[in-house]
C-alpha cells in the first residue's frame, strides 16, 4: 500500500503532466469524430453554450 506522501506526490505530478500536456490531450480527444459529434451535440443542448454560439455564427 503506498503511503499518502507517495499519493499525494503522484496526484500532484498527474496534475502537472495533464495540465503541461492539456492541448496535445485535447487534440488527441477531440481527434476522433465520434467524440467531437457527441461533446458538440452535448454542448449544443445547454443554452448559455447554443446562444453564445448563434450570436457568433450569426454575426
């Protein structure tokens, strides 16, 4: 069993690894059609989000 000096340095060290690495994650996630469809189609359902987005698109 780690001890909790090892866990906490490990959850650190993923927040940094995430956190340097954010864009080529998401470039990688976003990369794959059938994600980008459902997290488009996903935020198009909240209403800040679709009106945001008709403000810019319709301009």
């Amino acid at each position: 069993m780690l001890s909790s000096l090892t866990r906490i340095a490990l959850f650190i060290g993923g927040i940094y690894a995430i956190y340097r690495y954010r864009y080529r994650i998401f470039n990688r996630v976003f990369g794959n059609p059938t994600i980008r469809r459902f997290a488009i189609s996903t935020s198009m359902n909240i209403p800040f989000i679709r009106n945001k987005m008709m403000q810019q698109a319709f301009r």
